[in-house]
C-alpha cells in the first residue's frame, strides 16, 4: 500500500469543486479513522493515514507522498528527498542519577559458562575491590544453559550487591534454521576461532540480543565485564554518574584492528544498510575513526567490546535493531566471522555523535594480551599496579580517535 502510495499523484490540474470533494471525502476518512482507531492494527491505522493525507493533499497534479508519509511537492523533490536524521538523546536529561544512592539504573553484566568459574571469580574480585564495594551496583550473569549452583554460590559469595542469573533463549544464542551449516569461512592465513560456531553464537548474540534479555529490561546502563580480565587501578569515580553528567553514550578503553579476514563484506553491508536509511547518519558523526577514505573502505578500526560501558537504549533504538536485522540477514556472523566489536564501534561510531563516545583514560584494564594502562598523575592517583611500558595504546587505534577532537580532550 504503502508503495502504491509513494508513487500516486494527480495526473492533471484538478477544478476547485473536485478538490472540495476530496478534502470532504479525506475529512469523512479521519473521522472514521477516529471511531476505529482502537479496533486497527498499527499498520492499518498509518497505511489509513497515509491515504487520508494524500486525500487532503490532492491539489494539484505535482503531489507525492514519501513512503515515510511526509507530503513532497513535485517529482523532483521526491527524488532529492533526504529524512531528517535522527536527533541525539540527552541522557543527562532522563533518567537522572538516583539521589538516594547515587547511583545510576545501571548494572555490571557478565556472559560466562559454568566452567567459567574460576576466571568470573578473578575478575569480580579486581573489579570488586578497585570499585564496585564502594558503589554496590548489582551484577547480572547470562548463560546458554543454567547455572549450576556451585557457580551461583561463589559467585554471591564475592559481593554485597544483588546478583541475577539468566538463560539466554534459546532463538537469541543458536544459528537461525536456514543457516547453511556446510558454508565456512576459509583463508589462507590462520585465524582465531574460524572453525567454532559457538563462539559465532556468541558474537551474534552480543551484536543483536543482550540487550533484549528479560533480566536487562528494568536497566538504562550496563558496564560489560568478561572472565579472567583485570582491572589494574582504583576507579574513584562513578563511570556510569560521569557518562550521564556528561551526556556521553558508549564508553571504551582499548581500540585495536580488527582482523581483517573475518570480516571481508562488513562494509560493504554497512554501506548498503547506509544508502537504505540515510536518516540514522548521525550528524558530526566519528566516520575518520573507522575509515581513512571519507567512507570507501573499512580502516578495521573498532572498540575492544569486551569492556564498554554503554546506554542499553542505544542497542534497542529502532535504528540499531534495524541495522543489525540488516547484517544478520546476510548470514555473515557464520559465513565469516563476524565480531560484535567492530558491529557495535560502527554503529557507535555513526549513529550516535562523536561527543558522546568516551575513552576512559582513568582506568587501568587487562585482557589478555593487551591492556591500558594509565600514566603520570593517573596512574599515582589510581595506585595502579600494572606496568606503564606494556600500555597498548600507543600501538592502538587510540590516535584515530584522538584526531576526533580538535583541543585533543579525547571524548
């Protein structure tokens, strides 16, 4: 309907008693649509909305309708037409930090597996004493399967804050049925995880389903923590008030290339996702970050998404579930070997502006074999314990987004 629509127009100059006739017949549309409104299914309700505006619109023979709805006045506007792009969230507006604790609606979020145990325990613990004992954010831990109860206990054991477990549906972590299972990435050189579809799951359900879980719903912010990482200086801060404070929406601490075998078409399916939804393009976007030729390649550029610190409600925006159903359909989280490091830092990186992404310097951070390590007056104030010399941030992409911002305050 909606196509029919965006192509209809009045073929010759219509008389005034004809286009009274018209806006009364648009006019008796409305109503109607007014007394219905509550036995329609949304569809219906747009697509009789759609056609009561151009009803109304009838004027002259040079009237269009964009598919989106908006009134265009001639052909040539129709094909020069550009959406609005989408307007940044204020999330320094809504929801404020919690006056009572001070606290932001947030959580710390791991994904691990019962055998995980003794890597959940040592991260917990540095990130524990270096910051959450003095905050008491809950934790929340999702799982394919169900946790075991030997986890569950030494996990609880750790921490005053609450705890949540949760089992990822199973439609969220498993390959979709028509997932050709003898299609594989193949390369020459050797590449980390090319054979394992598991580990495919996962990067596909970190890029697409975290954020849908049940256990998330309640929860604006959530600071992702993986197993066996550590945090190698006192955070003496509140990330998560600073975030907000600050209006900033997706935080990092290492950016580094992304392997460039496992993601031979992610660009090129971006691009196409681009030209399809122009309107998501954030304006002052951080589009030099991710590419040294004003958009042509893909410069593997991403934030190391093992750690981020991020606004929940970006992932679930309408834009972002339409840009990841995009990718998923290709069926390249198998066929290759998607990460969610470089899906999140694209979508980070031109959906929302440069000014509300944040390279926190402030805290020291280790996952093997890289790490961040602050220096000079951050590292004595943090009482960091990780040697300076071995910071990979110098070697990193960490320049490319210094280059963001001009008076060099990163973020």
């Amino acid at each position: 309907m909606s196509k029919i629509l965006a192509v209809l127009r009045i073929r010759r100059p219509v008389s005034k008693p004809v286009r009274y006739l018209l806006a009364f017949i648009g006019l008796i549309s409305l109503v109607s649509l007014i007394k219905v409104h509550s036995q329609l299914a949304a569809t219906d309700r747009f697509l009789t909305f759609q056609a009561t505006l151009y009803l109304f619109s009838a004027t002259s023979e040079n009237v269009f309708i964009h598919p989106g709805g908006s009134i265009i006045a001639s052909k040539e506007e129709l094909e020069t037409f550009v959406p609005k792009p989408i307007v940044p969230e204020n999330v320094t507006i809504f929801p404020a930090v919690d006056p009572a604790t001070a606290r932001a609606n947030a959580t710390l979020l791991m994904l691990a597996r019962n055998d995980d145990i003794s890597g959940v325990e040592a991260s917990m613990r540095t990130l524990e004493a270096r910051f959450n004992r003095a905050h008491g954010y809950p934790w929340t831990f999702l799982n394919e399967v169900p946790f075991n109860e030997e986890f569950k206990t030494r996990v609880a054991a750790l921490t005053d804050s609450e705890v949540r477990f949760g089992l990822v549906p199973h439609e969220h972590w498993f390959q979709p049925d028509w997932i050709d299972e003898a299609r594989k990435l193949t390369s020459p050189w050797p590449i980390p995880y090319a054979s394992s579809t598991p580990y495919r799951n996962m990067c596909r359900f970190n890029s697409g389903f975290f954020f849908r879980h049940e256990l998330l719903k309640s929860y604006k912010w959530y600071w992702r923590v993986e197993p066996n990482v550590d945090f190698t200086c006192n955070i003496n801060f509140d990330p998560f008030v600073y975030m907000i404070e600050n209006n900033k929406r997706y935080s990092f601490v290492i950016s580094l290339k992304e392997v460039a075998p496992t993601v031979p078409s992610l660009w090129d399916s971006h691009q196409r996702f681009r030209k399809s939804y122009p309107e998501v393009i954030s304006e002052n976007n951080a589009l030099p970050f991710i590419t040294n030729n004003d958009g042509e390649t893909y410069n593997l550029c991403h934030f190391w998404s093992n750690f981020e610190i991020a606004d929940l409600d970006f992932f679930r925006s309408d834009f972002y579930l339409k840009y990841f159903d995009f990718l998923d359909s290709t069926g390249n989280f198998y066929y290759e070997r998607w990460g969610d490091a470089p899906v999140h830092s694209i979508a980070a990186a031109l959906f929302m502006p440069r000014d509300q992404l944040h390279f926190f310097n402030e805290i020291g951070y280790s996952h093997a074999p890289f790490q961040h390590c602050p220096s000079g007056p951050l590292y004595k104030n943090g009482q960091c314990s990780c040697p300076a010399w071995q910071n990979y941030g110098d070697a990193s992409c960490l320049r490319k987004f210094e280059q963001l911002f001009h008076n060099k305050e990163i973020g």
